[in-house]
C-alpha cells in the first residue's frame, strides 16, 4: 500500500547493521504516515490524574495533531474527546486547563455535557423543529480508549489497539520505580512549560530511550556550573549500568548506591528526603528498583514520553510537522513529599531541563544542528550509525526472569536506539495494529540477525 522507495525506507533494512536512513527524519511523506500509523494508533501520554483532581477539571492537550480534552466527569471518570465541535469543527476548548460544568463553543454556543452529550444551543427551537435533527448523533467524539497507569492518564484513537498493559508489558516493573516509591504515590507541580524546538520529534524521544553517551561531552559545561561533580564516564569497565526495552519502550541507567545520582539537583533537601526514604524503597520495590529510583538514567515510553528519574521531569514531544517539535515539560513529585522537596524539584528542573536551564539548550543546539544537516540532500545520502555494542544481551541477576524484558549490559550502548527504531519500522509498515505473532516475528527477526553477526 506505501510507494516502493518509502516501504524500503520504512523498513530500516541497515538497521541489522546500526545504519539508519536519515529520511525518517526529514521526509514530509514519512512524517505524514507517522501522523497515521504511530499517532493515530499507540498510546499516547495524555495527563496526571493530579492535573484532574474534581469533576469538571479538565486540560487540553495533543494525539499527534488532533487536539483533545481530557476532563473527569461528574461521575469521576477521566474521560477524553476530540476538541472539536461537531457543528461546524469550531477548536471547542481554548485554555490549557480549568474547570468547568459543561464545555460551550464560542461560535454558535453548542453546549456539552462532561460526559461529551449536546445539551444546549442557541436557538435550540429552530434545530429542534428541523427535520432529521438528531442531538444524540451530535455528542464530542470520544477518544477510543483512555486508561491510566500509576497516576498518568494515556489513550489512544484506535479502538483495535491493545490494552495500555500489553502495549506497556514489563515496562510497567520499570516505571514503577518512578511511580510507585511511595505510598501517597505521585502529582504533578501546577504548570507546565512547553517551547518549540527545530527539529523532527524523534530526536528527543530516541535520546532520552538511549543516549547516555551524549550526558559528559554534550553537557560538560553545564554540569560544571551546576553539579557537584562532573558526569561520571558512564563508559568505565566497572560500571554498573544497563539499557532495557520491550515494544519500542526503554530505560537505561546506571546503579550506584546509596542515592549518589540523586545530586544531579545538588540540592541538599531532596537528597536528605531521598536517603531517609531508601529502606522504604527497598521494601516496596525490591533492591535493584531502589537502585533505579533517583539513579543517572533517562528513558522513553513509545512513541514519545520521557522520563528523567532523580531531575523528576516528565516531557512530551509533539510532532508540529517533519522539523518543528512542541516540548511539553512537567515536573513529577512524590504527592507526601514536604513542601521545601517540592520546591527544591522545581527550582532543579528550572534550572537543568528547561529552556532556562543549563543543560536543555546544549541538547536542542545539537538537535537543531542534526536537522539543519538533514535538509542538505548530500549529506542526507549518507546513513547515520546506531551500531554501539550491537547484540550485548545479558539478563538482569535481580529482575524476576520471566520479565517480559530485553535486557543489555552497560548504558553506553544503541541496543535501545536499535529497540525503538526496529518498534517504529513495525508500526509504520503496518496498515493494521501488529498482532502479537507479529511482534514476537520481528523480535526474533532481530535476534536471528545479532546471533548470524556475533556467529553464534
Ligand atoms: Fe461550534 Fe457552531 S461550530 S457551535
Ligand atoms: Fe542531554
């Protein structure tokens, strides 16, 4: 169904190899079917359930380029519609958050209930009398599926997509050192900052599923003006550290203990809160997730929500077009958490991952430099390299072993680059949701192809 030059594209043939096609990043065709075929169809993070405390709070967000609001209803169920009135398509709901009992479009006053009903209209009689007239055909259109994991609200528009658990699997046991370390469990701070960034929106989501080897050059300066020490070499033979991925989903991370990583805030407060807390994360989440809890790491749930433990960011990139990316950035707290951590893990995300912070322009620069090379037809010939430490398998000595998880040693590595690029050529050669078989196919496509390099 695709033009045979984008289904070759499409399918990363090099990607066995760690070659990557740099059209993926550039061409407006691609970046269209992205729109179909990964916005349309995945889960996509859409809200914490702290952004929708009472009924009728609600927000306004992004899935790909349809906006949407996410609302709980009176009945207190989070509930998620297209923003878009169905009289004529008038954008419904302008501010990014408030509250409200019904939702009214400013262009002929079509009025909906919190459970997406019309309602209301202005001369409501003159539609009444007027034959064929339907108001229950005439209610928001809902997203097709919403559910929540943990405190953050996800959905997606594809009523055949899989349950958020199958789409997550053994995900969630990684998440859950970010989401589930304390019993009042997790909230969002009030606010979010978003700001517009020149380049395609897989730059950011496949460096933060990976890219531990940009955090010492790229951010050299900016750790020496904020950190207590430089970045470690994350490199080192005697490091400790891993990537693991399932589905396009992926975390990497470095173990050091007790909490030393944790002073990425420098910030005596939340190192204070964190250390008196460790035994409490180790009984709720085993040894090797309390190692994870605040530790130099960075990751990505597919197809574009990053997470960065011990900073507590969590942030969104919004595709606005094959070079134009729209950064959401939230900053995720412990809700028990006293008011001066709380504080203290704001003032730290203002000053590190934030415009107006010390290490987010160094990674945009880069970001903006990688798309400025990609507009040059020459230099787009030539395919980018994602081959470090190709096949470096290994399990985990403290995860349960039938994780639904693939597992590599040493968090200097492409093996999750290769994990989420490998879930996206699946996703984008697929007119329909992959089943099952097909995903375990393409795993041990992958697999066959690391064992034929390694010569096993
Ligand atoms: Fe919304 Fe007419 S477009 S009421
Ligand atoms: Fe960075």
């Amino acid at each position: 169904d695709l033009p045979s030059d984008l289904r070759e594209t499409l399918a990363l043939p090099g990607l066995k190899d760690g070659w990557i096609d740099r059209n993926i990043f550039h061409d407006p065709r691609i970046y269209d079917l992205e729109l179909e075929r990964i916005f349309k169809r995945c889960w996509l993070f859409l809200a914490h359930t702290s952004q929708l405390s009472d009924p009728g709070s609600y927000i306004t967000t992004l899935m790909g380029r349809d906006n949407v609001i996410v609302v709980r209803d009176q009945d207190g169920q989070i509930r998620a519609y297209l923003n878009t009135c169905p009289h004529r398509g008038n954008l419904l709901v302008r501010p990014d958050r408030g509250s409200s009992n019904s939702f009214i479009c400013p262009y002929h006053r079509w009025t909906f209930s919190l459970d997406g009903k019309l309602i209301n209209m202005h001369e409501k009689e003159a539609f009444e009398r007027s034959p064929g007239f339907d108001a229950s055909q005439l209610g928001l259109r809902p997203v097709a599926q919403v559910a929540t994991y943990k405190g953050l609200v996800f959905g997606t528009l594809d009523e055949e997509a899989p349950s958020l658990d199958e789409y997550f699997g053994g995900f969630t046991f990684l998440l859950d050192a970010l989401l589930d370390n304390d019993p009042g469990g997790t909230e969002f701070l009030p606010g979010s900052v978003r700001s517009i960034i020149h380049c395609n929106w897989k730059e950011g989501p496949l460096n933060f599923v990976c890219d531990a080897l940009h955090a010492q050059p790229t951010h050299v300066s900016g750790s020496r003006a904020m950190l207590p020490r430089q970045v470690p070499r994350l490199g080192a033979p005697d490091a400790k550290s891993y990537q693991a991925r399932v589905n396009g989903h992926g975390w990497e991370w470095s173990e050091e203990y007790p909490l030393g990583n944790a002073a990425t805030l420098n910030a005596p407060s939340v190192m204070e809160y964190l250390r008196q807390r460790q035994k409490q994360f180790e009984q709720r989440l085993g040894l090797d997730r309390a190692k994870m809890v605040a530790a130099l790491s960075s990751a990505n749930a597919f197809p574009h929500a990053s997470f960065l433990p011990g900073v507590n960011s969590i942030r969104v990139w919004q595709p606005m077009g094959p070079h134009r990316t729209l950064l959401q950035t939230f900053v995720l707290v412990n809700r028990n958490a006293p008011k001066e951590v709380k504080r203290a893990w704001r003032t730290g995300n203002q000053l590190t991952f934030n415009v107006t912070g010390t290490f987010e322009p160094d990674d945009v620069a880069n970001w903006e430099g990688v798309n400025v090379s990609h507009n040059g037809p020459a230099s787009r010939s030539h395919p980018l390299y994602g081959g470090l430490a190709m096949g470096t398998r290994t399990t985990h000595p403290g995860f349960p072993k039938d994780l639904n998880l693939e597992v590599s040693a040493g968090q200097i590595s492409d093996e999750n680059f290769r994990g989420y690029l490998q879930r996206y050529s699946e996703l984008m050669l697929s007119p329909t949701w992959p089943r099952a078989e097909n995903r375990r196919s393409a795993a041990q496509a992958h697999d066959q192809s690391s064992s034929e390099k390694e010569g096993r």
